[in-house]
C-alpha cells in the first residue's frame, strides 16, 4: 500500500499543471483513470478549454456531507535552479520532490486515497464524503467559483481543506486583500522636470502612506496571528531622461477578523485622494486586484476537536495558516466549520526544489480516513 501510494503521488507530481495556464484536466484524467480501475463514482466539470474540476463522492443518500477539497494547480517552476527536476517525482531519502509535492498534491493525494479506501472497505456512514479537487486556486479559484454556481453548500457539515500544515491542525487563515495602484502623470525631458509630473515620485508618496498604515492597520487574533501591509510591485518610468508619465504599484493586504476588507480599501482610497487633491499632482486609478477573507472555526467545533484528538492534542496545538484557499470562496463567512491539514511543509510552498516527507504523506492517508470513519459513524 505505500508504494503504490508513493507511485500515485509521484505520478500527479509528473503532471504539469502550473497556473497559468492550469491545464488541469491531465490531473482530473489521472483521477478518472484509478476510479474507472476501482469502480469509484466521478464527476468531471470542465471550466475552460484544458480546465475541469473532479469530483467523487459515496453516500450521496445522505442529508449532510463533508466535503474533502484540494487544488490540482501549482504555481510556476520559476527562474531558480532545481537540484531535481521539478516534474520528477524523484524520490531521495525519505523526502518527494517536484513543483507541487508540498503545494499541495501530496494533500490532494492522501484525501483521494483515504476516501478511496473507504469505498473499497464498503464502509456505512451517516453522512456524505465528497472529493473534490478544483481548477485555479493558485490565480483565480475559478474551480471553486464554478463548484458554487453548481452545487449548493447549504447541507455541507464540514469542509477540510488539504493544503500544506506541517501535520498541524489549523482552523483558519487570513485574508488577502490585493491593491493596484496607478499614478497618471506627464511626460517632460528629463532636463525640464517642472515642465511634466512625475508619477514615480508622486507614487514614493504612496509608499509612505502604506509604511504608515502597517501600523494603524496591525492587529493579531488568534490562532491566525498578526495582519500586515506591504508594498510588493511597482513598474514605471519611460527612460532616464523622460519624465516618467505612469507608474503602477501592487500592495498586498493579508487581513484577520473583524478587519473588514470593504473598510481597508475605502480608507486607503480617501487617503489617496487626499494626497493627489495637492496642486500639480497627477491622476491616480485604484483597482482591487484580489479579495479573499479571511475565514475562522470555533475551536470547539467537532470537526477540529475530532482532529485534535487523533493526534492526541488538545486546543493550545490549533493554529492558523498566513496563505489563503479554496475556503475563502467556499465559506466567505465562515459559515462552515473548516479544518485544514496537510502533509506538507508551507514553508516550501513556492520554493525550488519543493518536496514532501513520505512518512508525513502517508500518515496523512491514515488521518483523513480515521478523520471520516469518526466524525462520519
């Protein structure tokens, strides 16, 4: 059983779906593949061309289900130079490599083969167990977003979420709150600077407003910790002896309750405003470029306890994840208790020469079926 579970992950991991473009389908055809061998129920949505979620469930007589999700998109490879190729799937030691194996198919495939197992024990449940892995989440959540418009959540008592936690139990994670931000000015010979407006300087002005607001705006909740403010992009110029007429600047706001993302944009705008209503200062433009909140379970909620106690802790262990997922789109308002747990390591999230611990994987497959047969029994 686990080399055939290690063979399975190591085949997703071959698998390029790095987003953009997605190409997801390769992952839902591997998928389909096993529960066409296995006699496994699938569904398979597609969103775009080379684009589909997979979705499988047993017990659908049910009136409530648990919901087990996961993404098949990785971000890109990247520039950085991988000591293994990044589609490998090699083995080394006790550790998986590959663009994903942490991020998060080592997930994806422990909650496939828990759920997998389960049917082919022809085990008798009381609720619902669905599998669903989505399209897009790295960008877009396009595949949540189309889950939605298909399916109604109101009867899901539980949603987990397989993304990378070191094996902690987490109950939430913070927000994310994307801002754009265009300066529009003029363009002068970089030898007349009074005869133009300069969008560059203008927008270091910007930047001092956001050094300023990760103060005002700090605030820690746990177990998701502390919000913050930073200023990650900024593009401009035409050549060094223009007057640079536009420059862009991307922020990034990861936000915990209550912080309400509505309020963060409004204030950040009529500072803006406040700023360029100066004589002689340009247009500006402010875009919201990604809204995700940030979403929260009660640590007393069964699904958490129940995760708790198979690994044999109690509520000082429960803690939160900075990055956002598929919850955010699922569970906007944290309606939906909501564990996430995986076998990965979020810190090498992203990372070249990504990989996941075999052993980690594998008691990962243990703890999502033990995790169905208690709270589903």
């Amino acid at each position: 059983m686990a080399n055939e579970a290690v063979e399975f992950l190591q085949e997703l991991i071959r698998i390029d779906s790095t987003n953009p473009p997605g190409s997801e389908n390769n992952v839902t055809k591997k998928l389909a593949e096993r529960c066409d061998e296995t006699g496994i129920p699938y569904k398979m949505t597609n969103i775009e061309s080379n684009r589909s979620n997979f979705e499988m469930s047993f017990n659908n007589e049910a009136k409530e289900k648990v919901i087990f999700c996961g993404h098949m998109d990785t971000v890109l490879v990247g520039e950085q130079p991988w000591e293994y190729a990044p589609f490998s799937g090699e083995l080394v030691g006790e550790n998986l490599y590959g663009r994903g194996a942490s991020d998060m198919k080592s997930g994806l495939a422990a909650m496939f083969l828990a759920v997998e197992s389960l049917f082919q024990e022809k085990r008798e449940l009381s609720k619902e167990i669905v599998f669903l892995a989505t399209a897009g989440e790295e960008v877009d959540s396009c595949g949540a977003r189309q889950y939605l418009q298909e399916d109604d959540m109101s009867n899901v008592e539980a949603l987990v979420i397989g993304e990378p936690t070191n094996e902690k139990v987490a109950a939430g994670h913070k927000g994310a709150l994307w801002v754009e931000v265009i300066t529009i000015g003029q363009t002068a010979h970089g030898a007349m600077p009074d005869q133009g407006i300069n969008a560059v300087e203008w927008m270091g002005r910007v930047i001092l407003i956001v050094e300023a607001l990760k103060l005002d705006w700090k605030i820690s909740k746990p177990p998701l910790g502390e919000s913050s403010v930073s200023a990650n992009k900024m593009e401009g110029g035409v050549q060094t002896n223009v007057i640079p007429d536009r420059c862009t600047l991307n922020i990034d706001i990861r936000t915990v309750a209550p912080q309400s993302h509505e309020q963060l944009f409004a204030e950040l705008k009529q500072k803006l405003t406040d700023l360029f209503s100066e004589e002689g200062a340009p247009a500006f433009e402010m875009n919201e470029l990604l809204n995700r909140p940030s979403i929260l379970t009660d640590q007393s909620s069964p699904i958490i306890t129940e995760a708790l106690r198979i690994k044999g802790q109690d509520t000082d262990s429960v803690y939160g994840v900075s990055y956002y997922t598929d919850g955010a789109v699922l569970n906007p308002e944290s309606a939906i208790p909501t564990l996430i747990y995986g076998p990965g390591n979020e810190k090498l999230a992203h990372q070249p020469n990504e990989y996941v611990n075999v052993d980690a994987y594998l008691r990962s497959i243990d703890f999502y079926k033990q995790l169905i047969l208690e709270y589903a029994t």
